[in-house]
C-alpha cells in the first residue's frame, strides 16, 4: 500500500478529527505545545501515522495498530528531523516512552535520562549533555556552592530576595536561568534583567539552561495519565539531570522559594524536597518576599502590566526591571502580556 505524507493544518478540520482520533487510540492527548504536525495518509486520505515538533524537541507519535510493523514511524521520524534541519535545528531531542526508547536508539538518538520506566529524554549527540557539564565545569569555585533555577517572567524583587538569601549562606551561588522561549517576557530580556538584578552579588554566576533544564510549560505530558504525574514526571527528570550538573560544580544545595498559591510549583517542591536528599543534595526551602503581607510573584507584575497598570510593578521589582518596562524597549513585550489570556500561573 502507499502512503502520502502531508503536514497536518489545524485550520482542516477533518484532518485535526482524525489526528485526535489516532492519538486516542493509542492512549495519548496531543500535546499542548506544537509547532509543525505531519501524518501519512492512506489512499482514501485516513491518518495512519502521525508525529509532530515543538522547538528542537519531536513528540507526539503514534501508528494506528492496523498498521504498525510497515515501518512507518521510521518514515514520519525521519521527516521530522528533515524538517528540523532545514529550520536550522541541528541538536534535536526526543520525550518518549521508555519502551519507545530503543526504537530512537536505532534512528540515533542517545539516552541523557529516564523516569521510573515511563519517560525517557534522548537526544541525537552522543556526548551532548556530557559536553555540556563539561562546560560549566569551569565555574566550579572552592567552597560551599548552592543553586537557583528559575524563569524569571519577569525578574522580581521576589527573585532578587532568593538569591541574596543564597548568597549570604554560600560562598558560591550558581543561578540558572531557563532557556526556553516558553514564557511572555523573551529569555533575551529575561537574562538581561537577571543579570542586572544580581550584579551587586559578587559570589553569584549566572548560566544560561541549555536544553537539559526545561519549564512545565513545556514539559510533554501527551503520554502521562494525570496533571499530577506530569508535574512529578517532570521534576524527577529535572532532578536526575540536576544530579550530575550539581556533581560538575560541587553543588551541595538547591535553594527554592516557599509556594503558597502555584500548585504546580507547590508539588514540584515537594517533590524535590524528597529526591534531592537521595542525591546527596539538600533542598532549602526560604520563606517569600513579602510586601504588606502579600508574597511578591511575577504572577502579579505580570497582572499588573496586562491591566495597564505598569507604574505600580515599582515596589515589586528591582529597579532595573523597573527601567526596562518603563522604557520604549518594553512595548512588544507589554504588547504581549497584555494580549495575554493567562498571565497568572496555578
């Protein structure tokens, strides 16, 4: 039989019908965040493979069961990464099943992590997360060191009281900020404003998270049961990565922020307050920046910029963050939130 390949348009309805159809079949949801779709189609136009792209990442695969052994995941795969090449994506990354993990093997992909059997991380470098430990090896400092990973959407005061706290408890503080251009403020603005805020903070380093840190706003969750198991999932991979970056630069600590509203983050905490001691790594949890009672978040700048209330993120953030958003540079980005249906993260 023959089979045509076709990038599948959210704007054809019959054909999103059967993508989510075939996706059901195999027990999966098509995934939140997606950028380019691609189904083979049989000789009456019904989807029989299907696979899709968000950034450098491939996901969302399934083969309709009257078809598989034909050899058609190989085919939509290598499209894939055709098409990931020809967009300048060279270093490409797969979320699968681990018992999908060594199907990629055989197309080239590496693993860098899995999860309690269920979640394999891939990538197509034989040594791309070794390389990249290997280049932060050059921050390692003598002494105490401890960490801080966030998003920073945008920087707060909030942000700046929880790496001052680090900062007063360790000699070294390694800060990352992720990477992705997963959030409303861009990370090139991000990890300026980061910058910025923590420039008075001598023993404080700031790196850039690469591809091997990555925020649940894009964590794949097409494939796990629950909101809750994909918020675990998620931070049982973040940490078997962290483990081996945290060896690189002798990190002894993970300092995070108490959370009292975001669920997400609340259960990722705890989750990290379990894991990491296994590690040999210690979770510190500090209490939030307050002001008049109210815990500073970006959640409420960001809510306060779609409002149209820019003036009064004053007294919630460094004044550097404050410049930025006051400045002609900030429109595209105060443009964004403001156009923005969800600007307060749960």
């Amino acid at each position: 039989m023959s089979y045509t390949l076709s990038e599948i348009r959210r704007d054809n309805p019959r054909e999103c019908s059967q993508l989510h159809d075939l996706l059901h079949s195999q027990g999966i949801a098509l995934d939140s965040n997606l950028d380019y779709t691609c189904g083979l189609f049989d000789e009456d136009w019904n989807l029989v493979a299907t696979g899709s792209t968000f950034g450098a990442t491939l996901r969302c695969f399934a083969v309709s069961k009257d078809h598989q052994g034909e050899g058609l995941l190989n085919e939509i795969v290598s499209h894939l990464m055709e098409y990931e090449m020809n967009q300048g994506r060279v270093h490409l990354f797969v979320y699968t099943k681990t018992s999908s993990a060594k199907f990629f093997g055989d197309l080239g992909f590496f693993p860098i992590a899995q999860v309690d059997g269920t979640l394999s991380f891939l990538e197509n470098r034989p040594r791309g997360f070794a390389q990249f430990c290997q280049q932060l090896a050059q921050y390692r400092r003598p002494g105490t060191a401890a960490a801080v990973v966030m998003n920073a959407n945008p920087f707060t005061l909030g942000h700046q009281f929880l790496v001052e706290q680090a900062a007063s408890q360790f000699d070294t503080v390694h800060l990352f900020v992720l990477e992705e251009d997963a959030s409303l403020v861009p990370f090139a603005v991000r990890w300026q404003l980061v910058q910025e805020g923590v420039a008075h903070l001598p023993n404080v380093i700031c790196h850039k998270s690469g591809p091997y840190l990555i925020s649940s706003a894009t964590f794949p969750s097409y494939f796990l049961k629950d909101e809750t198991t994909v918020i675990e999932t998620h931070a049982k991979l973040d940490l078997a990565l962290f483990g081996t970056i945290a060896q690189t630069l002798g990190i002894s600590a993970r300092v995070v922020g108490e959370e009292p509203s975001s669920v997400v983050t609340g259960l990722y905490n705890q989750v990290m307050a379990q894991k990491l001691p296994e590690l040999g790594i210690q979770c510190l949890v500090l209490p939030r920046c307050t002001q008049h009672g109210q815990v500073v978040s970006a959640s409420t700048v960001r809510s306060l910029i779609h409002q149209g209330r820019v003036e009064e993120i004053c007294p919630l953030v460094p004044q550097s963050t404050y410049a930025y958003f006051t400045s002609p540079d900030a429109a595209p980005v105060i443009a964004a939130i403001q156009n923005s249906s969800q600007v307060v993260h749960y």
